[in-house]
C-alpha cells in the first residue's frame, strides 16, 4: 500500500488486493498532484485527462460554464502540476472540442514546450447527424505531448496489423520458419561501397546483374551467406530477379498509429453511455463519457503492463477501468460523490469478473486485482440517501 502523507486511506471503499499501486483518490485534483509530485515524480507513464470543455453546457453531474479567462488559469494551472510526473518516455493526451482547442495549444505548448507535441487526434465521437446546430459536430480532438519525442518514439507501441497486413505474409516454398514477405534485394546506390556492386548468379544459372544506380542489399560474402541459409527468394523457377526474404515470426507486425479514429474503430459517446447505462441502470449516468476502446487505444500505443497512467478528472472510472483490464497501475483523481456511487461499484464488478462490456472480450479480462481509495485529507463528511459516509471537498 502506498501511503501519502495527507491521504487518508478508506479501507471500506478499497476493494480486492490489499497490497497494490493502484489508486483511486477523492479531492480536488490541485492539492493531490502537488501531494503526488512529491511521491510520484517522473513515474508516469502516461496521463489521459478529459477536463472541461467550457462550452457552456450543463451536465448531469456538473455544469461546463466557467468563462474562458477563468478556464484559461484553471487549465494552466493543473497542466503545471502534471507535466512533472510524467516519466522521460511518457506522454500526455488531452480530450477537448472546437471551444477551446485553439487556446489548449497555446497554453499546453508552453507547459510542455512546442518541441514536444506531437499530434493531434482527431476522434469521431458521434456518427448520427446533429440538425438542430449549424453544423453536425460529429468529431472532438485529442492532444499529444511528449515528455521526450524521441524517447517516446523509442518506446511507443505500434497499433497491432489488420488482416489485410497479415496476408502480405505467405510461405510458397513452406519455410520451416513460416510466412514470409519479400522486399527488393537492391537498393539505390547514393551511399554504396564497392562491395555491393557484383553479379548474382541464380540457383538455375540465370545471372542477374544490377540496373543503374542500384547497389545490392549486402555485399558479396554477405549475400552469399544469406542465399546459403535459404533467405534469398529467387521465384517459383529459382531463376526470378533476388528478393529479401522477412519472416513474420522475427518481425514486429503492427501499424503506426494514424491521427483519424473513427467511431467504428474505438467507439463513441452514443456506446460509451449505452455501456454505462447497462451497469447503472437506475443511476444518472455521464452525459459525455469516452469509450472503453478510446481509452485502449491510448494505452495500446504509450504503455506496457505495469507502466503507471494517471487520470485527474477520472468522472466515470472509464481510465481506472481500461488500466484495470490492461494490467496497468493506475492514479485515478476525483472530487465529485459519484466515485462512490459509479466508480467504486465500476471497479468492483472488473475485480469480482462481474462486468462483461467495454473491452474486457478484447483484454480476455477475468478477474482479480484491487484497488486502494484514499481521501484528501481536510474534506467534509457528508452523507449518501443510503446513509453511507462518503467525502465531499470543501
């Protein structure tokens, strides 16, 4: 168990194993990340955090209306607080919409540094047609930065490969090694050395000479070698022009990761609040919660298990809940009295095996694990309708 100098921990809202990183923290995120600063400094991984839009809607759970100068000090001031958590390969993803996307550059540019951005996503958060606006806003934004582009770079996961990928991967000779896909033998000739300029002579006797400005792939005893080793692919008739051969079984297979992601792919708010609405029936849930499979997507390509990821406005638990079932350790912050009555019973249901949506088909998620729910200390007690004690932040 961690423990924090002014966390107060709360046994009876804790649930599963005892002896665990992972966190759920009511209080306002400002004092508790100046308190993580001190325990957690340059450890996360990565931070996911959905803030307020400031588009002057009112929610079921709060309303989004501060005003924009107001925002803007507010936004600012915890981006300040979170940028020094982040580890050297971790990375930071901001949900906001077209209100104040422009500002959330500038602002986070200059916590961050310009240097350090990396993209911007662009999330397709509905797919049904909006008629009662000017335009139908069907997409909302994701900023990235990373504490070190190249590190993050060095350490980020790719996407895993569509079958259309997979099927470039054949094995017409029936390579013990399995599929394989072939690349040209020759490359262009700007850095060669003479070593790569040679004839190549087929195992059916055809030679094979270089076009202009070619060079091959190796040098001679290099080839050679690698045509000895069967790592050459010369054709069905073994006289075709020299090909590399690359095994599925050495290589990484994935994808880069590109910045559209449609609602197809890792889900909307329309599923994400259908998900919420199948745990929590009876409940006022969140207007505006993200996708499971948004959140995955995040921590696909930033993280590994065991990685720490933080989320300072956690609202529903959906990024406690994805770490969860991804086997990250997770920092999840809240102020409002729905962690006790959505987040913790979420929570609950993923360790007990009980809650079969969102992404726990994907993760082949069981069961198990725990979690430990702290306070801050110096909030005021109050009281549920079902007479539990819960904690408010005054």
């Amino acid at each position: 168990m961690i423990i924090i100098k002014k966390f107060k921990f709360l046994e009876e809202f804790s649930y599963g194993v005892k002896d665990t990183d992972n966190m759920i923290i009511h209080g306002d995120n400002k004092k508790v990340l100046d308190q993580l600063s001190k325990s957690h400094l340059g450890l996360v991984k990565c931070i996911y955090i959905d803030p307020p839009y400031n588009n002057s809607e009112k929610y079921t759970h709060y309303k989004d209306d501060m005003g924009h100068d107001r925002w803007v000090d507010y936004i600012t001031n915890t981006l300040k607080r979170l940028e020094p958590l982040l580890s050297q390969d971790g990375s930071i993803w901001i949900s906001i919409d077209d209100n104040e996307v422009h500002y959330l550059k500038v602002l986070a540019d200059k916590v961050f540094k310009r240097k350090n951005f990396l993209t911007t996503i662009i999330w397709e958060h509905r797919t049904s047609r909006e008629n009662r606006k000017v335009f139908s806003n069907n997409h909302e934004y994701i900023l990235v930065y990373a504490k070190n582009p190249d590190k993050f770079k060095a350490s980020r996961n790719l996407l895993p490969a569509t079958p259309e990928i997979l099927k470039r991967y054949k094995n017409p000779d029936n390579d013990p090694r399995g599929p394989w896909q072939s690349v040209s033998a020759h490359v262009q000739a700007g850095h060669a050395v003479k070593s790569q300029f040679y004839d190549i002579i087929a195992p059916n006797g055809k030679v094979h000479s270089l076009p202009n400005g070619r060079c091959w792939a190796y040098n001679k005893e290099r080839m050679d070698k690698e045509i000895s080793e069967n790592n050459i692919w010369f054709g069905k008739d073994g006289n075709g022009v020299p090909r590399i051969k690359k095994f599925l079984v050495d290589k990484e297979v994935g994808v880069t990761p590109e910045t559209l992601w449609l609602g197809s792919e890792v889900g909307t708010t329309n599923t994400a609040k259908k998900h919420l609405l199948s745990l929590f029936p009876d409940k006022k849930v969140f207007d505006t919660p993200k996708p499971e499979e948004l959140i995955k997507r995040i921590l696909d390509i930033s993280t590994n298990e065991g990685d720490i990821v933080l989320d300072a406005y956690l609202g529903s638990g959906t990024t406690s809940a994805v770490a969860h079932k991804m086997n990250r350790k997770y920092i999840g912050i809240e102020k409002g009295e729905h962690i006790y009555d959505i987040v913790v019973p979420r929570m609950q249901r993923i360790i007990d095996g009980e809650e079969y949506g969102g992404i726990t088909k994907d993760t082949y998620w069981n069961c198990g694990g725990g979690y430990n729910l702290y306070q801050f200390k110096g909030v005021q007690e109050i009281k549920l309708k079902e007479g539990n004690t819960i904690y408010q932040v005054s």
